[in-house]
C-alpha cells in the first residue's frame, strides 16, 4: 500500500505559534494586575470599542427588536436542534449506584458547574450559530449562570443576531468583549459577574492561547487551534460537492487546513481544477482566506484503498470528518479519531456548524485523538461518593492499614487502625503487612 501526496501543505496550524504565546501571556499578566481597567484599555485598543462593557437591558432588547422575525424563525429553528441534542446527550449521563461489597456502597453524581463563560466569534462573521451551540448546551447541562461575550463592531457593539440568540438561548450576562480581554473578564469574574468555572466557544489563535493558559484556574471545552476538515472520498463521489465542501471550510482563515483523501485520481484531478474557481467566485474577505489555506494548508492525498483511507485519517485525527464513499456503515464502524463524523453527500460540515443538532465546537489539530466535542459533559462533574456500615468497615480498614504501611503512609494507616479499634473493641487485627 502507499500513499501519494498529490498536494502538501506548505504550513502546518501550529505555525507561529511561540509569538502569540508570549503576547497573549503579557495580556493575560497586565488583567491580572490591573483588573477592569487594562479590560477596557484592551478593548478600546482592538475592538475599537468605547460603549458599555455588560450589555444593558434596554440595550439587549433594542437589538432584538432590530433582527427580522425570518432571521429569529431560523435561529429558533437550529436552537430546537441543538437543544434537542444536547437534552438527549444529557439523558445518557446518569447517578448511579452499587454495593460493592456487603455493606459499602459507592456512587456517582453528576453535578453542573456553577457558572460558565461561552466566547462567541466575531471579526469577520457573525458567528450566530456559536452562540446558540455554548450557549444551549449549558443551560442543557444545568449551569446556574452563563455570561456570554462577543467582539463589538466600532460604533454597533455585538451585532443584533447574535444578541437574539445569545438571549434566546439563555445568556444571564452579555458582554461587549473580544479577543483575549474577554476570555480574562470572564474567567476572572470581572464587572461583577460570577467567575467561569468553565470557558467554552471557538476562537482566533489568541483566544484560544489564552484558553491554554487559563486552563488549570478554570476548566476549558478543549485546546483549540484553526478549524479543519477531512473529506474522504472513493470514486462514486461528486467532485463539484467534493470540492465545494473543502472550500466551505477553507473560509474559515488563512490557516484552515482541509484535506482530500481518496482512491480516485480521476477524482482528485476533478477537485483540484474545479477549486481556484469555487475560490475566485467568493466575496471578500472570504476569498482571500480561503486562497491562502488551500495554498499552504491543504492537502490531496491518494490512497490504494479504503483501509489506507481510514488510516490516513485516523493519523489526522481532523476536526470535521465527512465521508463520500461507498458502504457508509463500514466507515461508520472503523473511523476511530475525529471531531465530528458526516455520513453520505446529503450532509455536509455546514450543516453540523449552523444547525443540525450536533456541536460545533470541535477538537482541531489532532486533539480528536483524545478529546471529542464540546457536550453536556463538559460543564458537568463526574463525583464519587460512598458509605459503609460497621461490618464492611472491617475488612476496607484491614486491608487499607496493611496497604497503606506497604506504601510507607503511616498516616494512612492509622485512619483505618483507628476504627478497628473503635468498631470493634474485642478482636485483635494483624495490621502489619506481610514480609517480602
């Protein structure tokens, strides 16, 4: 079997990625020292912005009353998918409980954080569709309080879409922050809002550094780099679609690497021509980015079969997964490391992005070999807990006295002693462990 790299990508997403490390750290350290203040600065500095930080009432309602009800028809349109997703992930999440040995009994709970910050998008979108996937999702998870933050435009503040959605969705605090100055006010509880236990949503690479260094004082959705998406493709797929679908997700940014992997050459030679034309007919700055990712990022890769196919994506682990090809099951079946996996060419990775049900926000630049998507999950605790009776506590504090002064915890050890000794006052217990 060999593989044949019809196109290489030039770049790799972690390019340049030590000179945004070491500016987004000075950043993160001035909010640190400086609080609201530097948060302000920031903003006026990047976003350009001079109006209120938290989004007023008055101001929240004046948006929504901008948006054209068709527009809101469709938000609620893929806020019910999603809701109706996340509520079905959430029912697959259960406390339960065992008796492990008679007398102990241990369980689990599940136990939504207190408080989440959901970072939506902006720049060049308006990524109405971020809003409703962080958003939703913990609200589903059964979060007490979401703030929200998105980048303003000079002069309008978050565009009305996506505070209709962002609303509608159940955002208790709004806030008029990009970029890494937003990211800090919501982890650091800033304009007296709760401090996120979780920060989730997509972002620009300074976003996401800054998710990667908070990472530890609160909890992350995952470490996030540039979208990218993989289609895998045998010779009974459409090449218009093909390489439509590659460059729907090329859009993204300059970085976005999107990968063809297939067994045709016929078809590979297909997508290849029909690209530059798919990528002349964008607007900007669409067609800029998505020339500048399929020149240095994107690959077109040969394979001999479907296996070697299966193979070559499981080493790219891609965030989107879309298979175009013959006996959809199989791939169903053996594909093992991705973000999020689209069956058959009447889906595409758009619809997974906007509204279908499924989150967006996904694992990029291999994390899928690890970590999934974005879920209900992840803004709930996994807890433990147990209770024993006096007779189960017999043989647990035995064994544990005896293990623990195997391991040379002394302390350990005598937590156990303790309650033999108590519970059961006239029995004498060999607490030493054996010899070697």
């Amino acid at each position: 079997m060999t593989v044949t790299y019809l196109k290489k990508a030039l770049r790799t997403a972690h390019s340049d990625e030590s000179d945004v490390r070491k500016a987004v750290a000075g950043m993160l350290a001035t909010i640190d020292a400086e609080g609201e203040e530097a948060v302000r600065r920031l903003s006026r500095q990047f976003d350009r912005w001079e109006g209120e930080i938290v989004l007023s009432d008055a101001a929240r309602q004046a948006a929504i009353a901008a948006v054209p009800e068709r527009t809101k028809d469709d938000i609620r349109f893929a806020h019910r998918n999603i809701r109706r997703f996340a509520e079905a992930q959430k029912a697959t999440v259960l406390d339960c409980s065992i008796e492990v040995i008679p007398g102990l009994t241990a369980g689990q709970k599940q136990i939504p954080v207190e408080a989440a910050g959901c970072y939506v998008p902006g720049g060049r979108y308006a990524h109405i569709a971020s809003a409703i996937m962080t958003i939703t999702t913990a609200r589903v998870a059964g979060v007490s309080h979401v703030t929200a933050c998105s980048p303003p435009r000079p002069g309008l503040g978050i565009p009305p879409e996506i505070v209709f959605a962002m609303d509608l969705c159940g955002a208790d605090a709004i806030l008029n922050l990009g970029g890494v100055q937003g990211v800090a006010a919501m982890a650091n509880g800033l304009f007296g809002l709760p401090k996120a236990d979780v920060l989730a949503g997509p972002g620009n690479q300074y976003v996401a550094e800054a998710k990667r260094i908070l990472y530890g004082r609160v909890g992350i959705d995952m470490f996030a780099g540039p979208t990218d998406s993989m289609v895998l493709a045998d010779a009974t797929a459409d090449a218009d679609l093909v390489a439509g679908d590659l460059i729907g997700q090329a859009e993204h940014g300059y970085n976005s690497p999107v990968w063809l992997v297939t067994t045709s050459r016929s078809l590979a030679e297909a997508v290849m021509e029909r690209v530059p034309t798919l990528i002349e007919a964008l607007p900007e700055p669409n067609r800029s980015s998505a020339r500048a990712a399929w020149t240095d990022y994107a690959e077109v890769i040969l394979c001999d079969e479907a296996q070697e196919m299966a193979d070559v994506a499981d080493r790219h682990a891609p965030e989107h997964l879309h298979v175009q090809a013959a006996d959809l099951d199989w791939w169903l079946g053996r594909l093992r490391a991705y973000g999020s996996l689209f069956l058959g060419e009447e889906t595409t990775v758009a619809f997974g992005d906007k509204t279908s049900g499924p989150n967006h926000v996904l694992p990029t630049s291999g994390a899928a070999r690890y970590t999934g998507g974005l879920s209900v999950h992840k803004f709930m605790k996994t807890v433990t807990w147990q209770r024993a009776t006096r007779t189960a506590a017999r043989d647990l504090a035995l064994v544990t006295a005896r293990i623990s002064r195997k391991e040379g915890m002394e302390g350990h050890a005598r937590t156990a002693d303790i309650r033999l000794a108590r519970f059961f006052p006239d029995e004498t217990f060999d607490l030493t462990p054996a010899d070697e």
